[in-house]
C-alpha cells in the first residue's frame, strides 16, 4: 500500500525498493513491482543525468525542474498525439459504419 497518493511514494521502510538517482539513493514504496519500479527510477536517472551533463554548473534542484518540465512537455505531447489518433479512429469507424449502412440499404 502506498502511503500517499502518488503511485509512488518516498518511504523508509525496510520493503521499499531502494534506487539511486543521480547519485543518491531513496527508498521508493508502491503498489507497482520491483522491476516497475527500477524501470520508472532508471528513465528518470537517465534524464536528470542528460539534464545535469548539458550543464553542470546547475544546482540540482533546478536539474530536477528542468527534467520536471521535459517529462511533462512529452507527456503533454503524447496526450495530444492519443487525443488525435482517437478522434482519427472515431472518423474512419463512422465511415465504415456509413458504409456498411449504405450496403446494408442499397441490398
């Protein structure tokens, strides 16, 4: 069980996965398994990492924001793209709908 709302939570426990992100660990408690987990704590590793080598004069407290920032942007973007592609699979299923009532009424 996690211990806030987020799917995932900081939590000192000894059952917690411990991963590290840019050089520091934290116990991470969720309702997602352990491999989940690492995948999640290892993609963001990567982009603070990306963040932090393009310029690292940046306190790491901005680091995080802008990786903040990046990870919302793609995920802005991607519900945009899901958002379009359904509104493309709506249109084309009203036209094959149409089409097969038009058979249907032509028989």
């Amino acid at each position: 069980m996690t211990v806030s709302k987020d799917p995932l939570s900081v939590d000192d426990r000894e059952n917690a996965v411990r991963v590290s992100i840019l050089g520091q660990e934290y116990p991470i408690r969720a309702d997602a398994d352990e491999e989940y987990i690492r995948e999640v704590a290892s993609y963001l590793n990567e982009r603070m990492n990306a963040v932090h080598a393009a310029e690292p004069t940046r306190p790491l407290s901005k680091v995080a924001i802008l990786t903040a920032l990046n990870l919302t942007h793609e995920l802005f973007d991607m519900k945009r793209q899901n958002e379009e592609m359904l509104g493309e699979i709506e249109r084309r299923t009203k036209e094959f709908s149409d089409c097969l009532d038009q058979g249907l009424s032509d028989s």
